[in-house]
DNA sequence: GCCACGGATGAAACTTACTTTCACGAGCGG
DNA sequence: CCGCTCGTGAAAGTAAGTTTCATCCGTGGC
C-alpha cells in the first residue's frame, strides 16, 4: 500500500457512520475517540467547530484532521457536511426499541426481541448499502468461471462457509468447503489459475483463514475475503475484498448481526451466479428439491 | 425595521428551501442572486465554500453573511449544514429496489443486493413483530431448566439447528445436534421430563424432524417447533410453537431469507436464557473467546 | 441644483477555523 | 541498547468566515 491509508467513501451513498464504524479498530487511538464520538451523535458533531470536537475527544485539532483523512475525506468541513446528510437521513427511528447499544439488564423478552430483529435487520440492510455491487459482480464472474471453488470459514463464520459451498453446490458449481485447517490447507494447495477461494472470517484475523487464503493465492488461484473490517489482514492475502456492516458489538446478539450479513453477502453472490445461467441453476435446484420431496409429509396444502 | 430582518428557521424542521424561497421576495438584489442559487440546488450550495458562493452569485463574501442572517442563521456554516441535511431528506426515495417480487430477468447486481437486502430485513423485522413473546418465555423458562437440550434440523435448517446447539453449548448448556436422522432418533429416545427438544423445519413438513419430535414428546420432553407455517404437521407434536415470517418465495433467496428470520428466532431464545444468568454466561463466553484467541493474528489494532 | 440621508454593497481589516509542519516520546525490532 | 517508526500535540501557517467602514446610489428636502 502506498502510503496514506485512505479507503473511498465516495461510493458510499448511505453509509457514512457505517463506513467509519467498520474502520474503527483500524483507528489509532486519539482517532478512535474522535470515531467515537461520530458515530454516537453524527448531529451533534456537525455542529461543532474542529476545535471543539478536538477538545471533546481530548485531543488536538492535528488529529481530527488525520480522522477525516482516514475515513476517505478532504477535510473537516467535508466530513461536517457528510455527517449532516448522514443524520437528516437517519432521524426515522423514533421507537423505543434500544439502538445499537447494549441490551440492559432488566430488559424483558418482548424488548430483547424488538432490539435483537432492529439491529440484525440494519445490519444486513447497511451491508448491502456498502457493498460494491463492481467488485461482487467480478467475483461473480470468478466464480462462474471456475473449476473449482474453496470456501474457508472457522468457527461461526463456517456455519457461513459451509451454506456457501452447499448453495453454489445445489446449481451445479463444484465447491468444496472443509471444517478442518489441515484439510483445508492441502485443498488449497491443489488449487490453480482459475480456482477461487474464498475466506470468511468477521474479526479478518483469524490466522487459520488467513493462511488458507495465502496458500490459494500462491498457487495462483482468485482469492475473496469476507470480513466486517476493511484493514484486517485478510484483506492483505485477498484479489476482492467484500465486507459486511455489522456494528462493533457486545456478546449478545452481535455474531448474530454479523452472520447475517455474512449470510446476506453470500446469497447475493449466489443469486448473481445463479443468475449467470438460470436455465440451468433452475433445473439444478428442481432436482435437488424433488430429491427430498419423499421426506415431506402432507405434500398437498397444509391442514389445520 | 429596526436593523437586521432575522426571520427564525429554527422551528422549521422540514422547509428550509420553502422557507427561503418565501421571503425571497424581501430579500436584496445581491441576497436574492444568492438565496436562488441555494434553492436551485442546496446539496451544491452546502458544497461550496463562502467565497465560492460569493463569487457564483456575482457578489461578496458580505452579501452572503447578510443572506444567512436574513433567513435567520448564525452565520454561513450554519447554513451549509442544514442545506446539506435538508438536501439528504430530500434526495431519499429513489427506491428501485424490487419489493417482495421475483428478481426480474435482466437485473443487475447492484439491483439483485437491493432486492435480496430488502426482503432479507423484511423478514427478520416482521419475524420479531409477530413472534409472541410469551411463548418465548416459556421457551426459555423450559431451555433454562432442563437436564439436556436436543436441537433437530434437516438440511438448510440443520445449519440453523447447528447454530442453535452451539451458542447453547458456550454458555455452558447441555445442548446437542444431530445432522443424521437415526442418531436424532436414539438421542430423543433418551430424552425425558424436564428435557427439550426442539425442530426446526421452514416448511414444517420434514417428516424426518417431526418424526424425531414425536419421539422427543411420547419420552415426556418438552418440544418446541420452530416453522414458518403455524398450521404445518409439525405443529402437532410440538408443546410450543414458533413461527417465522418469510414470505412465501420462489427459489432465489426465499431459503436465505427464512434462514435469517429462523436465526433471529433461535439469537433471541439464546439471548433470553443467557440474559436468566448474566454473570455466568458472560463468563463462559469470555472464556470461550478466551480459547481462539491465539488463532488470531494482530491482537491490536489492524494496520493498512 | 445642491445637500443631507439611508440603504445596499464590496474592499479590506480582522477573527476564527482549518491545515500543515515539526519535534517529541513511546513502543518495537534488531 | 540503539535506531526506527508511528502516534501525537504545539505551534506556525493558510484559508475561511465575519466585521467594519467607505463608497455608491437613489431619494427627498431645502
């Protein structure tokens, strides 16, 4: 990479406080107080000066500039100006469900329900805001013209993995997904020009994932990384970068937000493959229907 | 007229232009050349600095001070804010993306992401809003006092299934999965009173599931069924039922679209029995991070 | 016709906000 | 332990925004 990091915002039509939430930990710290402070009031932060908003993130005005920088932005007054689009356009949610934030300890089931739906619903519409349609339309064509597809996933991110491989499998795509590194590793190995490997991991630092990518890239296969955080390392071993827009979570439902984004990203790559050739992804997936048609019971309309 | 003509726009949420164009009129030659170009086109105006706009509306840097104060701002980065908000709230519905239907034929990607997004969060949103949170309840209550926890599913929903049975797993549940028909059996088998098992089948016709369900019950278990269909057979051998809200789809991201909603289903049951003991399962799911993370790589921040 | 008078206007002075530069200091790898 | 890089804020520098003030014009009285 040259030399100032700076990731586009320009293509990012609703996405602001999304972009800059998914580049936070790729923040030095003094720029992540100031992250912060956007992202939890885009309003407020419009209206202050620079020097304000240095003094409010306890640092000096040097920093915000770097900020603005960081996210893909000329300067402040841009940043300002972003930042007030981005808030007129997010005042919609006026109900009492908890945004984003934790769920409090004495929350009941009804309130836990309507926050976990509201944040894993905005995660999966913010992801698909920030996507590239570009770069998932050349990953889409990769994968067309493939021999053969890896998909790489650990932990949570395998359930995601494995749903990948079984979807591209079910339209006829040779895909192959392996719960385990070892195995995965020497697949890898057998990959070539042509292949695909794709890796997801949420964090983009899970090493097992990443090792997988690298040895597919050295044996000259595409490589596609699927993570929340656009500076992880798995981007450094990846052709096409995909991210999802899951907020930087707690414990709770945070995983979840990401899988579904994870899950989301994955089934647009698969519709748009599917797409490539309906014909034959429709028959495909009739037959495969049809194949567990015996294990339905009450095939006609469903009784009461 | 006593000296400066401020007319408040601060109790105008919606109308600024409107309101600028109202008092156009009582505006001054040099102010009206201005006031025209920023209700041509506000989002430009938020744009350009004081000079800029000085100079395109052939007149000082004074002028337009004199401008913002006569529509009642403070001064001109006042009004580049609230012009580049007002012009935000106004650019919003441009809502190509095909709602609830099939993806037409000649779709881009870009139309394919909207789409599948679109209906992805739909049906996570309407899930929750029809969930009943009193059944959830007594889901709970079962799950947190029971000796074991079996969860069935069959293909696309056994990754659910799977989901399900993990997340019980960290916070330290006894929970189980089976992906093969025949050890689903045996296992139910062993279940008894004061056990769970829960199906989960989006069709709620997998006579595989309901079979394994059925044996759960005559052992005394308590059974829950997770489907989209509250009148499907599964229903029938379930104490507890719990419905998603996927729209009735075709082929193309009908199942994913299901599979979210099941996963926001299965995340809030999750959620609801973690939230029965805090202070343990945040310590398990410490714990349980705790484990991976040497399979991390850059443990501190991501660098580009 | 000439002279106040007042409002509109822009040039320039001024202030504030923004940006750049630079030196210091902490942490890391050799 | 040294040198390196990187993050940081102080301070210098530049640009943006604001105020002041002199000018220009039209008006109406003398």
């Amino acid at each position: 990479m040259a030399k100032s990091p700076k990731i586009s915002a320009s293509h990012e039509p609703g996405g602001l406080i999304v972009h800059i939430s998914g580049l936070l930990p790729s923040l030095s710290p003094a720029e992540q107080r100031v992250a912060r402070l956007v992202v939890a009031d885009p309003a407020d932060a419009a209206r202050r000066t620079i020097t304000d908003l240095a003094t409010a993130a306890e640092t000096s005005e040097a920093t915000v500039i770097r900020f603005c920088r960081s996210v893909g932005m000329d300067g402040y007054p841009q940043l300002r100006i972003r930042l007030a689009a981005e808030a007129a356009r997010r005042v919609e949610p006026p109900d009492a469900r908890v945004v984003g934030g934790d769920i409090p300890p004495g929350a009941d089931l009804a309130q836990i329900i309507a926050t976990i739906a509201f944040n894993d619903a905005r995660a999966v519409e913010e992801t698909a805001e920030q996507l590239d349609p570009a770069v998932c339309e050349q990953v889409v064509e990769a994968i067309v013209g493939a021999g053969r597809i890896d998909v790489y996933g650990a932990g949570a991110s395998g359930f995601v993995a494995s749903d990948f491989q079984q979807k591209l499998h079910r339209i006829g795509r040779t895909a192959f997904y392996f719960p385990d590194v070892h195995t995965a590793l020497t697949s890898a190995a057998l990959l070539g020009r042509g292949d695909v490997a794709v890796g997801i991991s949420h964090t983009g630092t899970t090493s097992d994932v990443i090792e997988v990518l690298e040895q597919a890239r050295a044996r000259g296969a595409t490589t596609v990384a699927l993570t929340n955080f656009p500076r992880s390392p798995i981007t450094e071993v990846a052709d096409f970068v995909l991210t999802t827009a899951a907020r930087e979570t707690t414990y709770r439902s945070g995983a979840m937000a990401s899988r579904l984004a994870q899950l989301t990203v994955v089934d647009c790559l698969f519709v748009g493959v599917a797409a490539r050739n309906r014909a034959r992804a429709r028959k495909a997936l009739e037959a495969t229907a049809a194949a567990v048609q015996t294990h339905r019971v009450g095939s006609g309309r469903r009784r009461g």
